[in-house]
C-alpha cells in the first residue's frame, strides 16, 4: 500500500495488473505541455497584433505572460492528475487442470 507502511500479500494469479502514479512526475510533465501552450497561445495573439502595436514592449510581455500561465496551470492539472504507469500480467493457462 503506497499510503502506508502495511504490505499486502497476494498469489500472482489474482493480480491482472499495477498501476502506479506520480504526483512530481505528472506536475513536471503539465508544467512542460501547458507551458507550450501558453507559449503558442501568446505567440498568436501577438502576430495578431498591427505593427504599431508590436512595438510597444508589454506587447511582448503577452507571451511570456501566456507561457508563465500556461506552466502554473499545467503544473496544478499534471499534480493533481499524476503521471500514470500501468504494468499488464498476463495469465498464463494452468497446467494443472489439463489432462
């Protein structure tokens, strides 16, 4: 049990598979794709933007405020979703029954 220090023993026969998930993980990979995002959503509005309004310098700013956004909101969502890796048994027919 991953909660706990407890540890449960089972026959190999009744587990079909394990998955294991990780909070850090899944906060790191959030932060990277909602950080890609923001970037991609900032890039747009800002070649969006009329010439005039390209020069001014917090039109900038919109993308590294839309990538610095996008990352915070990417690491809550993959902390709380976690990073998941799932481990498939297969069964194999028992030998014991056949004639």
């Amino acid at each position: 049990d991953a909660n706990s220090a407890s540890e449960i023993i089972m026959h190999t026969s009744v587990v079909n598979k394990i998955t294991v998930i990780e909070n850090f993980t899944g906060a790191l990979e959030g932060c990277g794709i909602g950080a890609l995002i923001g970037l991609g959503l900032g890039g747009f509005n800002y070649f969006n933007l009329s010439e005039t309004e390209k020069e001014d310098p917090l039109a900038r700013g919109v993308i590294v405020l839309s990538t610095l956004g996008g990352g915070l909101w990417g690491l809550a969502i993959g902390a709380l979703i976690g990073h998941k890796d799932t481990y498939v048994f297969e069964s194999l027919p028992d030998t014991t029954k056949m004639k």
